[in-house]
C-alpha cells in the first residue's frame, strides 16, 4: 500500500542540487524515513538516476552503528562516490550521530553529492539548521497524514473516515492496523516507549510524573487558553502530586514541542497589531496520540476539529495565532471592556485568512455568535467559518464563506488562494 505524499515530495523535488543540506523534521512514525527512502528515491530512479548513486544510510538499524563514528563515515562515502555525477545521499535520524553539524558541515561542501537528512527533534534540528548551517540547510517540515491523505487509503464513506481519524490520527501504520484494540494498543505502547523515552532520554525530567500529568492537562484542554501559572496552580489541586513552578511548566513544554508532539499558538491583538503574552493555546500534531494520553475518554469533537483545523493550515505552510479583539460596550449607560476571539489568524507572505471552527451552526443566534468577531474586524482580508456538518459553500451578506470542513480538509485551495 502506498501512500502518496505529494506536498513534501514537491519540495524535496523543489530543492533538488540546490547546494543546500535538505533536513526532513517531524514526529516519529510519521513518515519521514518512508518519504526519503520510498517516495523520493523512486522518483530519483524515474528520473534516471543509477541504484549505486542513492547512498542511504539508516542509523535506527542496529547493524549500521559504525556509521556513528564520523571519520568512518567519510571514508565510507569517499569510497561510494564513484565519478563526477551527483550522488544522492540519504541519512535518517541524523541526531543519533555525536556532532552531527560537524559531519554535516563538511558534507554540504562535498562535490557531486546531494545531502537529505531526517531528524525526530526540534532542539537538535531546528535550531542547528538557521545557526549552524548559515543559510546552508534547507528544512521541510513533515506532519502525520493530512486527512486527504489518509482518505486515499481509506474503504468507506468520508463521514466515517473523519470520524476515524479525529480518533486514531495520521500516524500511518496505524490505518495499517485490522481492529480499534490493534489501534490504541499501538498508539499507548508508542507513545510510552518511543515519545516519552526519547525525552526522557534527551532531557533531565526532575518530576517525571508530574510531566506526564502535563502531558495529560495539556491534552485535556486543546482550545483553552493556557499559561505556566494557570497549570500550575492546577497542580495544586491534584492529589499525590507536587506543586511544580511555573518555570518548571515552561521548560517542559518546550521539550514537548521539541519533540514535535505539541505546537503552540500565541494571541495576536487583531487592532493593536501585536501579541499579547499571558496565555496561548496548544493543539497536538497527531490526534490520536492525544487522545491515547486520555485513555480516548475526551473525545470532543468540537475541540479534536479545531485541532485538525489548526493542523491542516500549519500542513499548507501558514503561520497560525488566536485572534483577539478588544471592544467596548455599553451597558446600563456604563461602558465595559470585553474580549472577542477568532479562533485562528492564518498569514503566509501578504496573505490573511480569519477562521472560525464551528462544530454546528443550529440556528442564527449560534451563527451570530461566530461571526460577531468578524463584524468587528476593520479589514477586509477573507473570513471563514469552517463547519463540521456537510454543506454546500456559500457566502453571507458580510462576504464570510461558510464551508464544510470536508471540503476545507480535501480542497484547501477553494477558499485558501
């Protein structure tokens, strides 16, 4: 079975002997190794490239340890690059190596190679590639199935499909999987041995059940506005559990979002043309890990939607805040100040998109509710709501478009110009 990837195939296709180092980064299991060692090395060989001029090297593989040892891996590859053609050279889970920016460093320099390299942490990758590199990498990052990818191997309706994968997610050798049992015991047993024990492993976890407890809050409450101080107090009110700091709160967040489990999204004042910096929200890259941290006992389909939202915009390359607007309003003669919120602002280059997730619109009161925000933004950049019943698109008298988040998910391009 094979599951097209087109998105990031294009872009690995795109930055082909472009004399970069391409780091493919994202979540464990979510595809990486199959994208560089499947995809993009069958279009190498539709392409004409020889067997011998793909140089993949798999550090997860036990029998390739000596590869670990860099000045064995420069001999090694001296000895593959045979002539003056382009030699493709394909590293997964490059982190593992000590020093990879050094080896790194003097591949990206190295004449007729093409440099492709995986990595399962953010800290380790990200960070090195816009420091170390100094313009020299190139990174793509990779997410878990989008929902159009999974429907392509999918066997019924798209009503059961969403369903489906608001549950168990876009890590794909879940969907390979014959039964839910089969499903959430491969979601729990991965998440256990794979996600946390390579944090554990990487970071210093003072209060390793209090992080899994964080793990838990922060599953629990995708949506919800959230700071350190607020989680912490939360901590508080939970039996046989310490009280962590706020500081504590925030490192561990980060080694979260390091090891791509967790994106966060900041508040963005739409009038005042900033952020605002006391609470942002957090959705997970991969719903069914989050939902396999609560035992799948939240399955809210009002919050998991606003999530695939989230993540389906943040698939399309756009950066994602919360729209917050303030206004005023009069009431008994006195006038009050409150809050409204978009639930997303999605901006790529000069491009703006205000977008609403709405699980149900009933009636007009409900369909009031959504758009207010909209009413109060003085701009004229597109407005969306995206709701969870199959409709046929439209717009109002406002210019707001309503979709279904069925279209949204399969045809992005509709609306998304």
């Amino acid at each position: 079975m094979e599951i097209k990837r087109d998105l990031y195939l294009s872009k690995l296709i795109q930055s082909r002997d472009n004399g970069l180092v391409k780091v493919v980064t994202g979540l464990r299991r979510s595809g990486k190794s199959y994208l560089l060692k499947t995809l993009f090395k069958n279009y190498l060989l539709s392409e004409g490239v020889s067997t011998d001029h793909i140089l993949i090297v798999d550090l997860e593989n036990i029998r390739n340890k000596k590869f670990l040892n860099v000045d064995y891996f420069i001999e090694w590859l001296d000895d593959h690059i045979t002539d003056d053609k382009t030699h493709y050279l394909i590293i997964d889970e490059i982190q593992t190596i000590p020093n990879f920016t050094e080896l790194l460093g003097g591949l990206v320099t190295t004449e007729h190679l093409d440099v492709y390299v995986t990595g399962s942490n953010s800290h380790l990758l990200s960070s090195d590639v816009a420091t170390e590199f100094r313009g020299r990498g190139d990174e793509i990052h990779l997410y878990p199935l989008s929902f159009a990818e999974f429907c392509s191997i999918y066997i019924g309706n798209e009503v059961d499909a969403l369903q489906e994968y608001l549950t168990y997610g876009g890590l794909p050798y879940v969907h390979t999987l014959s039964n839910d049992e089969k499903k959430s015991n491969y979601l729990d047993q991965i998440y256990r041995s794979v996600y946390l024990r390579d944090i554990f492993e990487r970071y210093t976890i003072e209060h390793p059940k209090e992080f899994q407890e964080l793990l838990r809050i922060l599953s629990s409450c995708i949506g919800t506005p959230q700071n350190s101080n607020k989680i912490a107090n939360t901590f508080k009110s939970i039996k046989k559990m310490q009280s962590i700091t706020s500081k504590t709160i925030d490192k561990y967040i980060e080694y979260i979002e390091n090891a791509f489990l967790l994106e966060e999204a900041q508040r963005y004042d739409i009038k005042g043309r900033q952020y605002i910096g006391n609470l942002s929200k957090y959705y997970f890259q991969d719903l069914g890990l989050r939902n396999v941290i609560l035992h799948f006992r939240q399955i809210e389909e009002t919050h998991l939607m606003e999530n695939l939202i989230y993540n389906q915009l943040r698939m399309l390359g756009y950066r994602v805040d919360v729209g917050n607007i303030p206004i005023r309003t009069t009431i008994n003669g006195e006038q009050k100040r409150s809050n409204l919120e978009i639930d997303f602002v999605a901006n790529l280059g000069s491009q703006r998109y205000y977008i609403q997730s709405a699980w149900r619109l009933p009636d007009a009161e409900k369909r009031e509710q959504e758009i207010r925000p909209f009413i109060n933004v003085a701009d004229s950049f597109p407005k969306i709501v995206i709701v969870g019943e199959q409709i046929k698109l439209r717009r109002d008298e406002y210019g707001i478009t309503y979709i279904s988040i069925y279209q949204f998910l399969k045809e992005p391009h509709i609306v998304l110009r």
